[in-house]
C-alpha cells in the first residue's frame, strides 16, 4: 500500500494505492493523523481510485479519520471509489457520513459552492 | 456432501498473511467458475476471519498458527473452515451482534461480512482452546439449480 499526502489550503489529499487490510491500516491511519494534527487542516478527501481491495480494517481508518475531521467542523470526501470497493462502503454505511464523489474535481466544485 | 475437491494449509499468525490467505482461498474457489465479484466476497471474507484470528483470538501474536481448509463440494458449493488455538469467545451470541467491537476502532462489521455475503456461517469456539468459522456458499444459479 502507497500512501501520498498533499496539502491544497486547509484540504489534506490523501491518494492511496494497492490493498486496504489490517497489514496497512495502522501505517496508513498513523500517516493521515501526523498531517492531520496540523491545525490548518480541515476537510480530507480520501483518494480510492487505485484501492483494488478493502475489509473491515480499512473501514476502521475511515471511520476513525471521520470522526477527527467532524470534530474539527470538516468535511471528509471518498473520491473514485472501484465499484468492488464502492460496495463495501455502501454497506458499512460510510457513504451516509462521507461524501462519495467521482473525481478530486468534483470536490472542488462541490466545495466551492 | 462429498467432497470434489480440497486444499488445507497453516499460516502464522502474520498480518502479512491475511492477503496471502484470501489469496489463495480466491484462486481456489475460482474452480466453481463464479464471477469476479462472488470471487471478491470471498475474499472479504476470508480477510475478516484472518484478522479476528490475528486480533482477537491471538490479541496480535505473531508466532501463532492458524489453519484454512478449503473444499469443493457438490452443487458449486464452497465451504471454507477457518481455526485458531487462541483465546477462544465466551459468548458468541454478543459477538456475533453487528456493530459488536470489543476495541473503539474497530467497526465490528467482521462476522456480519461473513454472514451477509455467505449462506451458512457457524462458529464453534471453546474459551482457552479456540474458535472455528465456518463457512458454506452455493454459487449454484437460479436457472442453473431447476436443472440440477
């Protein structure tokens, strides 16, 4: 699993590749929370485009990363979601909390109105 | 039932070996000749037993053994059986509620995976001696099955 983290103003862009399991959660939920510990952030939009796979442990990161952004008044965004994977999400009922949006783009457009 | 066909191996109790697992539990269960997506719930599956194994029954030991059997049975019929010597659940019913989590990060959504996306899930388990899943899915068809 690849992890990149970029800072656009007060939206932290997390794009994250390969297998979302037990075996990165930790890496991956320790590497948001050290940018996300960053006052200046506020709103995190989870790139899942290349997210090929993701169990109940990679829900857990999500839900986790929710509640912190919610805490602080933000806004989370789930972007490119693969069908496999959209699937899991709908079911665990995170896409009722996040906002699922097709691309980063569309993000930008829904943020700024 | 009788058995068609039949894989059983040992992993340690490795977080890296959760994808190796459901790995091979998807490549096995493809001789069914289920879709793609059937192959991906199984392999949901397969990823939420392994790390209860590794979380729960092991609390994150990692020297510790964990067994898959995999069979093939009649009417496209796969039956995954998954063991660990751990801990053991002293009340399953509890934990088989949804959203039951015994840790705050967690969504304790493993065991509703297994049932939502399997036919039949039974879990066995002896406190101080282990927990046994398992799991049975047709992928006989509809059409398929006034036929059969």
């Amino acid at each position: 699993m690849d992890v990149e983290l970029r800072q656009v103003r007060n939206t932290l862009i997390v794009r994250c590749e390969g297998e979302l399991d037990m075996l990165v959660a930790d890496k991956m939920r320790s590497e948001i929370d050290k940018k996300m510990d960053n006052n200046e952030i506020k709103n995190l939009i989870l790139n899942m485009e290349k997210v090929s796979f993701i169990d109940s442990s990679g829900l857990g990161v999500i839900l986790g990363r929710y509640k912190k952004i919610s805490s602080k008044n933000g806004r989370m965004y789930i972007v490119g979601a693969r069908p496999q994977v959209e699937k899991i999400l709908y079911f665990s009922g995170i896409n009722k909390l996040v906002s699922m949006c097709r691309n980063e783009q569309d993000v930008i457009n829904l943020q700024g109105r | 039932m009788n058995v068609r066909n039949y894989c059983k191996f040992e992993i340690l109790s490795l977080p890296e070996n959760i994808s190796f697992a459901r790995a091979c539990v998807g490549a096995f269960a493809s001789q069914l000749g289920c879709t793609i997506d059937e192959i991906e719930e199984v392999k949901l599956v397969v990823s939420e037993a392994v790390s209860n194994c590794i979380i729960h029954a092991y609390e994150n030991r990692s020297n510790e053994i964990i067994t898959i059997v995999i069979s093939l049975l009649e009417n496209r019929t796969l039956e995954i059986i998954i063991e660990d010597y751990g801990k053991g659940i002293e009340d399953i019913d509890s934990v088989l509620q949804p959203t039951y989590s015994s840790e705050p990060n967690r969504m304790g959504l493993g065991f509703t995976f297994m049932k939502s996306f399997m036919d039949d899930m039974e879990v066995l388990s002896k406190p101080g001696e282990g927990t046994s899943v398992q799991l049975k899915r047709s992928f006989l068809t509809k059409d398929k099955e006034a036929y059969a």
